[in-house]
C-alpha cells in the first residue's frame, strides 16, 4: 500500500516553511499548480491566488520568512483517490518577535500523478488578524435577535 | 445507488434558512449533534459550538433571521461513506437591509445512521466582517519582504 500524496505533501511544505529546505517541495509541485489561500493580501502579502510552481516556491518563502510553525493538530481528515481535504490547528510563532499564532484553515488538495496540482485554503481570518495585531477589533452585533 | 447525506441535509437546511421550514432539518439532525462555526460570536452570535439538536435548530433559525440564501456555488466536494467536506461559495443577502454578502465556507461533515453528527464550519470571517461592514478595516502589511 503506497502512502497517499498528503503525507508527503505535508512533510515537504513543514522541512521548507521551518528548515527552508525547499528541494522535496520543488518535486512534489506539479508544474501548472493551481494555488489559493484566501484572505486579506494587504496585510498577509503571501496569501491569494498562485498560478505554477515557481510562484508557489516564492509564496512559500515569503511564509517562512514570516512565520516558524510549533505545532499542527489534525481535527478532520477525508482522503480519496488524488484528493485530501482536512482541518488543522496550526501552532506558529512569528520570526519577527516570535509572538505565538494559532490559526484553523481547512485544505482542500487534489493530486495529479502524486504532484499537489490543486490547492485551496480557507482560514478563519479575523481572528489571524486579531491575534496578529495583538489587540481586538470594535464589532458592532449583527442580527434581529436580543 | 442511495443518495449521499450531505445533499439530503444541504437541501434541508436550505429549506429552513430560506422559508423556514424545519421539519425535513430535524429529522435530519442526531440527537446529540456536535456543531461548530469559527467566527466572531460578538459580532454573529448565531457562529461559534452548539451541542445538540435543539440548540442548532436555535442557531438556524437565528441564522434565517438574519440572512437569505441568494445561490450557492460548490466549488470542491469530498464525499466518503458516512462523510463529507465540501468548500462553497454563499452568496446571500441580510434579512434587515437586503444587502448582497458572499462567503466562502468549508464544511466538514459527518453523518450517524444518515443523520449529521459532526459539523465543522471556517468562513475566510475577516472578508465576511469587511461586507457586513460596508468599509474596509485599515490593516498594517506583515512580513519581512518588500
């Protein structure tokens, strides 16, 4: 039984964003890697869309020059056949002032001949933000409800 | 072949957000439903854990109070036996101000004896804040790179 293409993946995308050891990544990239991470690019410039595998390999090191990861807890994970969607609870620390972030995002992976050809994620993105600015932000309440 | 889960309950909680039918959603919801939106709860106080069935009837009729679903647009779907995770694009309008919002969700679901047992929801919540808003909310840049 072969090991799905997530653990790899996975494995690739912590050696680059911690050790900056980007040769396992650049073989597991398909060439036309369609890449989204969602969210506000004017504070987060390494999130949004990327389009091929050099484009993915700067985002990639924007990240690890902006954050050192501690720790991932997998909450959900589905796999099929080339595709892998799953929760994590990511554990970061920022490399400027090693201030503590834990950001949720949700992946969804499709694999193409063992190479990442498809990647989405989604993050709760307030509270990124809130965390990284290190202080509230004012919300008034929505909702017809008491 | 029997119908996935998912797309009995996705019509379901259609039903009820929309015209507020809930019959068809509480056959649908296990007793003992774990439930979970990732959110700002001070500002959407119908996000955040709800346990059990009558709670999330609760938080659903909170949420038809509050907006109308206008389309949804699937844009990934995973489905497994008794599973499912699926990334949507949610455009809806506010019940108060008719004002167009869109979301993007990722759903993880898990279903007992066809019935939802586990639900996991992360919204891209800084984007939903802006809309609800009406105005951007002014952020610093982040990160070590030009």
């Amino acid at each position: 039984m072969t090991e799905h293409s997530l653990w790899r993946l996975s494995r690739a995308l912590h050696r680059a964003i911690n050790d900056r050891q980007f040769d396992a990544l650049t073989e597991l990239l398909d060439d036309d890697v369609d890449w989204a991470i969602y969210g506000p690019i004017d504070m987060f410039p390494f999130l949004g869309a990327r389009l091929g595998k050099d484009a993915v390999l700067e985002t990639i090191r924007q990240i690890a020059d902006t954050v050192h990861i501690r720790r991932l807890d997998r909450e959900t994970l589905m796999l099929d056949d080339g595709a892998a969607a799953t929760m994590v609870r990511c554990a970061m620390t920022t490399q400027e002032s090693d201030k503590p972030i834990t950001a949720r995002l949700a992946q969804f992976m499709h694999f193409r001949a063992g190479k990442l050809a498809r990647l989405r994620i989604l993050i709760d993105t307030f509270d990124l933000v809130e965390q990284t600015l290190g202080r509230p932000i004012d919300l008034p309440r929505i909702g017809s409800f008491a």
